[in-house]
C-alpha cells in the first residue's frame, strides 16, 4: 500500500521546476511543491493513507490522532475511520490555527482529554513551524504526543526541528523517494 501511495503523492501532489518557482509558506522559492490535498481529499489516497498510518500507530496505544487543521484533518479522519473498522477505535482531534471566538473558546476540537496520549500528523513537513504550533498547542491541552508523523517529509530540517524538542518523527514518504519516481520518469521520456 504505501508503494501505492507513493505513487499517488507522486501523481497527483508533486510538482518539480528545475528553476525555484514554487513560493513556500515560508516565503522561500523552492523547486519542489507538494500540494497533498490533491491525495488527502481524493479518496483512494484517503484508504491508502488510513491503512498505512493506522498500520505505524496500532500498537502504540493512543487514544487520538490529529493535528493543525488544515493539512492533517483529512489524514487523522482516514486513520480514525480505518481503526474503527479494525476494531481498535482512535479518535481525531483537530488543532485550530486561532481558538473558538465564543461557547468554550479552546484551540483543540475532538473527543480526546487532558493526560491522552496522541500522534500529531501533518500533510508536510518543511521547516516544521506548523507541526511545532500543534505540539504547542496538544501540550497546552495536556496531551501526551506519543510522536509525530509526516506523510510527506520534504528533507529540508523540518523533522531535525521537531526532534530537537524530544519528540520522534517518522515519515511515511520522502521527498528523496518522490525523486528517484521521477528521475525514473524522466530516464523512460529519454
């Protein structure tokens, strides 16, 4: 399945320039730009994806998934939906980019509680700022983060910041696996 994924990521979210055409939320021009939600929203990536992060985090006994809405909400759904139909129910939980402006005014949606133990996901990860807003905020919460997952880990220190502050980082594709897909393409175009 992740080959499959991989693929997909591939397909439908990679793009390449061999000149840095592509503006990052960081403000920087980068060759490569990955627009995930082309793969998080579609909804074989959406099977995909529920099975192959379901599959890094069963026995990790957490109780949640979830991270900074928007670009991890569509992964810790797939993944929350896949563990109820294996039976072993986690629950989503989605971190707001500002809190509630009325009712409770909390920066975290879902059923999950202070002391749970949670993954953090992230469609991305290039710097890490955005994972990092979201362990912030889970910590805050009093959430247990178990570790953090990335589906696509763009190798460029992201995950070297986040472990800096204590926390693992797997990666369920990288950016170095997207390019030997399209090296390989572009040797069979020769």
């Amino acid at each position: 399945m992740k080959q499959k994924l991989t693929e997909l990521v591939f397909q439908k979210s990679f793009r390449y320039s061999e000149e840095p055409v592509f503006k990052l939320v960081s403000g920087s021009l980068s060759n490569y730009y990955f627009n995930c939600k082309m793969v998080t929203l579609h909804p074989e990536g959406m099977y995909l994806i529920g099975h192959v992060v379901y599959e890094m985090v069963k026995d990790l006994a957490i109780k949640g998934i979830g991270g900074l809405t928007l670009g991890a909400d569509p992964i810790a759904f797939a993944v929350a939906f896949t563990s109820y139909t294996k039976r072993q129910p986690i629950e989503a939980f989605v971190v707001r980019k500002s809190a509630k402006s009325h009712g409770t005014m909390q920066w975290i949606e879902g059923n999950i509680n202070e002391g749970d133990r949670v993954i953090i996901v992230e469609d991305v990860i290039t710097t890490g700022k955005s994972t990092i807003e979201a362990i912030e905020k889970a910590r805050e919460a009093g959430l247990d983060i178990a570790s953090v997952i990335a589906l696509v880990d763009r190798q460029e220190g992201g995950r070297e910041q986040i472990e800096s502050l204590g926390y693992a980082v797997q990666s369920v594709i990288t950016r170095d696996e997207i390019m030997d897909l399209y090296r390989a393409q572009q040797g069979e175009r020769k």
